[in-house]
C-alpha cells in the first residue's frame, strides 16, 4: 500500500474522552507523515475554527474537513464550501422544532454558528466545545446568509429516533445522526464521503492511497471512499462492520498508535 493521505474523525476517534489531544505525539506524527509525503486531513462535525483551536498550530499543512464536512479549510483559509437554500432550512427548523422543542438547534453558515438565545448554560458549554465562532440570536429567520448545515445536539439521546421523522426532506437534504445525542444536515449528497472524494481529487489521491479512522454512523460514508478503514474499539457495532482494522479506544490514542504501526512497516 502506498499511502498518501490520512483522514481522521475527531470527536470519539482522534480526540480523547474529554476533547483534548496529546500534542506531542501529535506533533511527532505529522512531521512523520510529512517526511513520507502523507497528507493529514481531519473530517469531523466540529467548526473549522474549532478544529484549528483544539490543534493549537498541528492544524498548519493539514486539511480541516468541518462542520460536518460542508467545509474545507487549509492554513485558515476556506477553500471549499456547500451551502443550502435559507428557506429550506428554516423549513427545516419548523419540522425539528415540532419533534421536540428542548433540543438545541445549531444553524452553521461558512463564517459563523448560530444558536437562538434561552438555551441552558450546559448546553452552551457543549456548544462551544464544537464550534469557535458563535452568535447567539433571538429568531433563525434573522440569519441573512444560506446554511452550510443544521446541526441538532439531544440531550436526551433520541438523535437516532428523531431522525425518522425527517424521512420527507430526504430528497432535498442529506441528513444523518452521528450518535444518539446528534442529528447533522447538510445539502443533498454531501457528506463526509462525498467531500473526502473531493479532496481525494484536489490532491490527486486514490482509495487505494488513503486510510480512514471514525467511530460514529455519520463515518459509514467516510469508509466507502478509501480501501483501509479503521474503527476505533470504542466505535458504533455498526460501523466496525465495515472495518479493516479495529484500533484501540480513542482514550488509548488508538490513531495514532495504529499509524505509528503503518509507518513503522512502510519505513522498515
């Protein structure tokens, strides 16, 4: 295998329990890549700012494939982005909305989140642990921009049950929940698969050229894009199905032990 570039998720894959990384390691691992003329990419539902903030200057010479890969971002600059209509997703918001009024409704445009003003202080918490750029808002329909994506966060964790009920914008939007606490919708067709082909072609990469590392339902798309995929041990049954290596936990820095592994038989 000649591998040329690295996709992993962040949240539950790269990421540990509590959010954070182990930056030396990290560090060690890029310039790793680098010396091998690997590409490092990160695919998550976190806002590209976000991402760049939990990197703390790793995410200099990688790809940020954000906000649910609507976006790709390189050295902080937006180099690709997919929007929606505004009045499909207010549309949208109505319908969720009517599903359960207590969720926590994240509106993404390619600048900023926003979020409509009430919402409890834990949940504010767990907003700004996913996105940077955030405003808060009295009404969805002041957003003067098109969306990016609408992202649900249930603190009651019925993200997988809800989702049933959206059957019927299926047609227009690409809609997933990532895990039970979270609903992602995006333009019809895009997708972490999708926007990883994308960049795939942008580097003139193959499948048979790239890995991938996920853990959640919304990474199945991710793993039909690349001919190695990695599940992390602590990954949905679901997706460790389509695996071809389970790696240990993300709370045992199951990425990068699993890469250290590759490189140390691609270099030998």
């Amino acid at each position: 295998m000649k591998l040329k570039l690295v996709v992993t998720d962040m949240d539950g894959t790269f990421l540990n329990p509590q959010g954070d990384i182990h930056h030396d390691a990290c560090q060690q691992l890029k310039a790793r890549c680098q010396r091998n003329d690997i590409t490092f990419a990160f695919c998550t539902g976190k806002q590209c700012e976000r991402v760049a903030r939990i990197l703390d200057g790793i995410e200099q010479d990688t790809y940020i494939v954000g906000d649910s890969a609507t976006r790709i971002q390189y050295n902080h600059q937006t180099i690709w982005a997919e929007t929606f209509n505004k009045e499909l997703g207010l549309e949208l918001i109505e319908r969720l909305r009517h599903i359960d009024p207590q969720q926590t409704i994240i509106v993404c445009t390619d600048k900023r989140a926003y979020v409509q003003r009430g919402i409890s202080d834990a949940e504010q918490k767990i907003v700004h642990g996913s996105y940077e750029n955030v405003e808060y808002i009295a009404d969805y329909s002041d957003i003067s921009e098109d969306f990016v994506k609408v992202t649900v966060h249930d603190a009651n964790k019925a993200c997988i049950d809800n989702a049933t009920y959206l059957k019927d914008f299926e047609d227009r939007l690409y809609i997933v929940a990532a895990d039970a606490e979270w609903i992602d919708i995006a333009k019809k067709g895009v997708h972490k698969g999708s926007t990883i082909e994308h960049l795939q072609q942008r580097l003139g990469v193959d499948a048979s050229e790239t890995i991938v590392f996920g853990d959640g339902l919304n990474d199945i798309e991710l793993f039909k894009v690349a001919d190695t995929r990695v599940a992390m041990d602590n990954a949905y049954p679901e997706l460790k199905e389509h695996a071809d290596i389970i790696a240990k936990s993300n709370q045992h820095n199951g990425v990068i032990h699993t890469l250290n592994t590759l490189l140390d038989l691609y270099e030998a």
